[in-house]
C-alpha cells in the first residue's frame, strides 16, 4: 500500500470528517472509495468511447430492423 500527503482546505477536511462519520467509515477508506469511484467513472468512458468506434450504424440499422413493429405489451408501455 501507498501512503500519500495532501493538502486540503479545511471546509472540505470538516465535511470529509463529517461524511465520514455518517458512513461509519474512516476517512481514509471514504478517500479511497472515492477515489475509486473517479478512476472507475474515467474507465467506463474510455471503455464507453472505444466500444462507440467499433460501431456501426449500417450494423445498428440492420439489427432495429429486425425488431417486431408491433404495440408493447400494457405493462410496458410509457
């Protein structure tokens, strides 16, 4: 494991405690968790945008093409 330093004003220390706190959870696992929900966040773009380039729109047509032109069911319908 790493060890970091940071320097943060105290406002957000005050609510970083505070959540914390609340979350029943040390303030650095809350940093952490964070943190990782950022990189997983950036990750699943990236994932997101290289997926879009591999796509087609002559695929996509084809494929809503296939799709039955009827009424959704009761429940289903907006």
């Amino acid at each position: 494991m790493e060890t970091i330093q940071i320097e943060i004003p105290e406002s957000i220390h005050k609510n970083l405690k505070e959540l914390a706190e609340k979350d029943c959870v040390s303030i650095d696992q809350f940093i952490t968790t964070a943190i990782s929900e950022k990189i997983s966040a950036f990750k699943t773009r990236e994932y997101l945008e290289e997926r879009a380039k591999r796509g087609s729109k002559k695929k996509f047509m084809d494929a809503l093409s296939r799709v039955p032109d009827v009424e959704p069911e009761e429940y289903d319908k907006l």
